[in-house]
C-alpha cells in the first residue's frame, strides 16, 4: 500500500466520467443508507435461548451491497488505470489496520461458530473497505458532510413525527421500529405523570439516534451555507430530533463539545459564524436543563443508572475469567454464565460502556488499543494548533477535536458504536475523515527553495 495524494484528484480525473459517477453514486448510496436498518437476517449463533439476540446475529442489507460493489468498482478501477491507492495518514491507516487484526485475533482462538466467524470476518473486512473509500476522496469531504448531515435532518423529522404522534409512521420499509404505547419494552420517559415514548428514528434504540445526531449537529459546522439561514434551519431540526430522543448521553457529549468549542470562540464574538456558536450553546443548555429536569436528577436512583452499574461489575468478572477476551460479539453469549441468575430477553446486552466491552471482548491488547486510538486521535488534532492553517482547516481541526471528546462521552455510556454496524460505521467514517484531514493538512503556504522557477502552493481548500 503505497501512500499517494488523492485517488481522484482535484484537477485531473484518471477515470472517465461514467465510473467515475457510478463510484460517486455508490458511495453515496452507502452514506445514506447506513443509518437506515435495511437489512436481511442472515444467521445467528446457537445460544440456546430461543430468541433473535442481534449481538450474535448477521444481517446483510443494502448498505453491505452498495459497498461491495462500490469497493470492487474502485479497485478495478484502479488497477486497470495504474492508479495508486492510498490509505491517508499513514500512523491512521496503520491504526486501522491493527485495530480490525485484533478483532480478528480473539476469533481465531475463541470456541464458537465457524459460520458466525466467516460472517464477522466479511463485516470487518468491509469496514476497512470503507475507510479506503473516504479516504481516496471518490467523494470530497464536503460531499461527504453534506450527505451524512442532510440524512440526519430527516433522521430528526421522522423523530419529531414519531413523538407528536406517540407511534411510527409505518416506514417499515425504510427500517423504523413498530412503535406503538401498547409495547410495554419501549423506552420511555415520565413527565408530569405521563409516560412518553421516546423517538427511535429508524434506529434500534433512542440513545443510538442521539449519538448520530450529536455528531450530525457537529458536522453541520464544517459544511458550507449554500443558501440564507441554512445552518440555523440544520441546527435547529437537528437539535429538536436530539431532543425527542431524550438521551442524556448523547446530549451530554453534545454539550462538552459545544462548550469546548464556545471556549475556544468566546474572544471572537464580533464575527457572525461565531456569534452563532454561542447562541446554539445558550440553546443547547436551555435543552439540556429541560431534559435534566423532566427525567429527574436522581441520577443515582434511575434504573438506567442502576443497570449500568450491574453491567460494570459483570463486566470485570468475565474479564478476570477471560483476560484474552471473550471474541468479538459474544458478550451477551457468556452473560447468563456470568451473572448467576436468570435474565429476561431484553436483559441480554452488552455492558453500557465500550471500552469495557473491548477489554471483555477483546482482552487487555483490546482496551489498550481502544485508549491508544482515542488518545492518538485527540493527540494529532490538538498537536496542530500551532500549525500555521487556513481558517477553514483551524475551524476543522477545532471541530474535530470537539467530535472525538463527543465520542468519548458517548462511549462511556453505551456500546453501539463497537457492538452494531451501525456504530462501527459512524466510528470508521469519521476516523477516515481525521485520516484525510491529517494527510492534507498543509500549511497555508509552502515555499519550494530548491528551484528557483518554483511556484508558492496557495490552500484552496
């Protein structure tokens, strides 16, 4: 793997235009929709407890197919123009590379079902397939943002729609849960003696539409307003959707980025992009206070809490049984074995906190990785902020900065961005995009001196 400038540079296109749109429209496709359930079951794992578990399930849907084909297109592609592919930042890719070995690892050693293994492999063999193609710019950074943001717009529709009306809007097609207040293990909130359903999207869980919103509402920041008002009507259908789901994490993580990156513009307060910081900050706390208030303080009191703190404490007893790891996906597998009572169906899921599950999943190599990622991460973004950028590129890196801390709140407090598709999609996409930016990161301006006939290299970007 030789590491080139872009795969489909600016100015000069390798491709003809037809594959090169046919590779744009698929990538594209995959963008949109990943955060769509539009998935087949395909197997799952005997474990013997007669439902479908989908920590220990296959599905393949659309999103697997317009990946693979779009990956095949491209290295084809690729092959037959003598183009070279690169895997940006090189320290990324490396990363990547080591992190999808040591999922893999676990499975080579762990007692289980081969079937479920070959499945496992072909979903993280298509994760790294993803990050070459965010990486190899078949789509600009922008296109990118721009698709991930609009999706999440509708994402937010759709769950203001499902709170108004207190049940679904019969999209089953598109993937939305049956909603309906007759399902007793729905989530819920209670407010004034009422008790309300919370907005699932089409997502699996409410905190899972949070945590796609809190970094959809951060993304929103880095595209360009092609028209008036467009960021505030993003905000404010966004930050109403986050609302509806009535996560705590997520808005939790939302607010600690919000609030870094209102610290770091607080001094600039003349300039119109960053009044708008602050206002969305001021808003966001009147959102959060809400929140806090309807579903109570008593953190330590509220069931949510509670379950956690039990998760935490399985989780390090099948740790201490299983230092090298249990094998990626088989938490809920071992959790009767380990909790010593009987649990009911919807009790078997993983520990509320992903580093845990690495460390219970994947061993200690796991979690240390898991924390070398991260702090690598928040390490080359902070690293740069004596670089001499652009504005554009300060204000990404900045924001960058801020969805990484998001991360971190997120993954203190649930497990979905490494235990579904789903999430592991949104980590990889935004990896790849801190891989790209790092790659591309150059100064403003660079002076060759070796030549005299040399030419200053402007950032146009």
């Amino acid at each position: 793997m030789q590491f080139k400038r872009s795969f489909l540079p600016t100015a000069l296109n390798p491709f003809t235009f037809p594959l090169n749109s046919w590779m744009k429209i698929g990538l594209t496709l995959v963008l949109v929709s990943f955060p769509f359930q539009l998935n087949s079951f395909v197997f799952q794992m005997e474990w013997g407890k007669g439902f479908t578990n989908p920590y220990l399930s296959i599905f393949f849907g659309l999103t697997d197919l317009f990946l693979l084909l779009t990956a095949t297109l491209f290295f084809v592609v690729g092959k037959k123009q003598h183009v070279k592919i690169h895997g940006g930042s090189p320290l990324y890719f490396l990363l990547v590379l080591f992190c999808l070995a040591l999922v893999l690892v676990p499975l080579s050693v762990s007692e289980g079902d081969g079937l479920f293994n070959f499945f496992l492999i072909i979903k993280i063999f298509e994760l790294l397939l993803f990050y070459l193609l965010v990486v190899n710019k078949i789509l600009s950074t922008q296109e990118i943002l721009r698709i991930f943001v609009y999706s999440m717009t509708l994402q937010a529709l759709l769950a203001l729609s499902q709170l108004i009306f207190q049940s679904d809007l019969g999209l089953q097609v598109l993937g939305e849960p049956q909603i309906s207040a007759e399902n007793p293990h729905l989530a819920r909130f209670s407010f004034l003696s009422m008790d309300i359903l919370r907005a699932y999207g089409t997502f699996p869980h409410p905190n899972i539409l949070g945590g796609f919103l809190c970094m959809s509402i951060l993304s929103t920041f880095l595209i360009q307003s092609r028209f008036k008002h467009e960021w505030t009507f993003l905000f404010t259908i966004q930050l109403l959707g986050l609302f509806a789901t009535f996560s705590r994490s997520a808005i939790l993580g939302l607010s600690f980025a919000l609030i870094l990156l209102g610290f770091w513009y607080f001094k600039k307060l003349k300039e119109k992009r960053n009044l708008v910081f602050m206002t969305l900050i001021a808003l966001f706390l009147i959102e959060l206070s809400a929140l806090l208030f309807m579903r109570g303080f008593y953190f330590f009191k509220d069931n949510a809490f509670l379950e956690r703190l039990e998760g935490y404490k399985l989780s390090f007893e099948l740790f201490l049984s299983h230092p090298w790891g249990l094998g990626f996906g088989r938490y809920t597998l071992m959790m009767g074995e380990g909790s010593g009572v009987a649990l009911m169906p919807w009790e078997y899921q993983p520990v509320h906190n992903a580093f845990l599950l690495a460390l219970v999943e994947t061993g200690t190599q796991g979690f240390l990785l898991a924390i070398l990622v991260l702090g690598f991460s928040l390490y080359s973004l902070y690293k740069r902020r004596n670089d001499f950028l652009s504005h554009r590129k300060q204000l990404r890196r900045q924001v960058f900065f801020a969805i990484v801390l998001a991360f971190l709140v997120l993954s203190s407090f649930d497990h979905y961005l490494i235990s579904l598709e789903q999430g592991r999609l949104l980590v990889l996409l935004f990896f790849s995009l801190a891989s790209l930016f790092a790659y591309e990161a150059l100064p403003v301006y660079k002076i060759r001196t070796e030549a005299p006939q040399s030419k200053i290299q402007v950032d146009l970007e």
